[in-house]
C-alpha cells in the first residue's frame, strides 16, 4: 500500500517500467469505425506535368535513379503515404534515358499516361508501354525502365511502400549493370495488361456503370497480394452506385470528365488526373462530360481480404 496514492502518481510509475494504461486510450485504439489519417485530395495533371517537364530539364538519370514526384497526401504529410497504404508518384523518362536496374521488396505497378513503345524490363521480360496500359513489377524482380523513342514517357507509379514503414523488411538491391539482361516479352505476358484489352470488356458489360478488376495471367486472382486494380466505366450523364469500403483507393482518369463526392467534398478531374479516395469514405462518381468516361483505380483490398477486414456497404 502507497500512502497518498494517485492516478498521477500510478501512471508516473507505469510510464518508468515502460507501460501505459490502456482504458484512457480505448477510444483512440479501438475506434467505432475506421480512422484512416489520409484525407480525399486530387493532383491534377495541368499542374503536375510542368513540374516533370522542369525535373527533366534540371535533373538527368545520373543524379535521380528515379525522376519521380511522390504524391503525398496531405493529411499525412510525409513521404511515401498517398493513402495509408499505397504510394503514388508520377514518372518521367525521356529519350534515350536508362532509369538503372534495381530490385526491392516492394511490389510495383506503372499506369501508363504518356508517351509510347518505351519500356519496362522485368526480370529479363522487356515490356513496350503505351497509354492506358497496366505493367507489373513482381516483389523482388529486378527491373529497370529506358525510353528508346523520340517522345517523353509518363506514367502513375503504384506501390505498396507505406506498409514498410510498420513493417521493417523493405529494401532495395542494385543490379551491377544499367540494364539487366532480358529480351522482348512473350505475347500474353503475366505483366502487361493493355488498356484495349480492358476497354473491351468494360464496353461489353451492361449498364451505365460498369467495373472489371484485372486478374493475373498466370495466378487467376488479384494482381498482388496487397495490391489490386481495376478499370472502371461511366456512361455520360450516369454516375456510379455511392458506397463506401475498407480499403483505400488511388483513382487515375484514363478519359472523360466529371467529379467524385468523397465524404462532405467535391473533387472535379479531368483526363490524367490522379485523386485518393481514403478508407470508409462515402463516394460516388459522376459523368459530367460529353463522352464516356474510363477510371484506372489501385486499392489495398487484396490485403484486407487476406485479412479478412476487407467491408464493402451502399452509403
């Protein structure tokens, strides 16, 4: 027994030994629903393209490895969070550049926006890239980027490097060379999945919304196991079902125009716009412009599904 004893007193000689107490926090561990620090935010590509334009007049592949700007949200503000879980950035490389080989625990994926037949070599496969067009960059494969045309090349890197800020088991090998041996992909190849491709089977689905996430080549699921993609079509003058879900969202426009309601704000976009929808957020699409409107989205679900956290309600 302490004589005159306290909370005070108690939680001073907790904090000593290392140790909180937990009930003054219940609220803030154990939320009534998910919190995700990530705010809705879009960057808009009128803006961002100058930027790229001036990185490459300013900075060559010897001094960045990577001429990339990450896309921080801001209500994190610190690298590499777009959401709380995924990574965006916009890449430039231009003609006859070499973006050197390397490999890390990563999984990555490119969204083409730019540009066209540059490349992207993974684990010896060479990948011609070209508007619209989905390339994947497995855990671990040694990969480097090259640009053998006469035209920049731009494109959405997706990534999964916020989880390796709780996870401490990132990192990152040079390959010895700038280019890491490989010849030209097979057709079908597991980590190219062209836009046309996918625009067929949107065109084909009923309805004046429609969505078909990507499904890997060689495994029949999602295209990671903590990343996943899909394409998204709305009709003109049509807007999507309003929902919210678990998982977090990165949203690039392929085409089209029009706005997303995400909680209580609007964000309009146009054609290569990129904007985050973040967990549990209330969303809904609409076409506001005079053609059909294409949506390329990455998200965190399957992670949440390995989990089995991943919820998904009309809101």
């Amino acid at each position: 027994m302490i004589a005159n004893d306290s909370l005070e007193e108690l939680f001073k000689d907790a904090a000593k030994r290392a140790a909180d107490p937990l009930w003054v926090v219940m609220e803030k561990v154990n939320p009534e629903e998910p919190n995700p620090k990530a705010v809705p935010h879009i960057w808009r590509y009128e803006e961002m393209r100058p930027l790229l334009e001036r990185a490459g007049r300013l900075v060559d592949t010897d001094r960045a490895e990577r001429r990339v700007f990450m896309l921080i949200n801001p209500g994190i503000g610190k690298l590499p969070y777009t959401t709380d879980t995924l990574y965006a950035g916009l890449q430039l490389i231009l003609p006859g550049e070499i973006a050197r080989a390397h490999r890390h625990t990563a999984f990555a994926l490119r969204f083409i926006i730019e540009g066209g037949d540059a490349y992207t070599a993974v684990g010896g496969e060479k990948v011609l890239m070209n508007p619209g067009d989905l390339v994947l960059t497995p855990s671990f494969e040694y990969h480097d980027h090259g640009n053998e045309t006469q035209t920049p090349m731009i494109w959405l890197d997706g990534l999964d490097v916020p989880l390796y800020q709780w996870l401490p088991v990132h990192f990152t090998n040079p390959y010895k060379d700038k280019r890491y041996p490989s010849e030209p992909a097979p057709q079908n190849s597991h980590l190219l999945y062209p836009w046309a491709e996918m625009q067929r089977q949107l065109d084909a689905m009923s309805g004046p919304f429609a969505e078909k996430r990507y499904v890997h080549r060689r495994t029949g699921g999602e295209i990671s196991q903590t990343i996943g993609a899909q394409a998204e079509r709305i009709d003109r003058g049509a807007h999507a079902p309003k929902r919210r879900e678990t998982a977090s969202s990165v949203y690039h426009v392929y085409r089209g125009k029009g706005k997303t309601q995400i909680g209580n704000q609007t964000i309009a976009w146009q054609k290569n716009d990129t904007f985050v929808v973040p967990a549990w957020y209330p969303f809904e699409h609409v076409n506001e412009g005079d053609e059909t409107a294409y949506l390329f989205r990455y998200d965190d679900r399957p992670l949440l599904d390995a989990m089995a956290v991943y919820r998904s309600e009309a809101a």
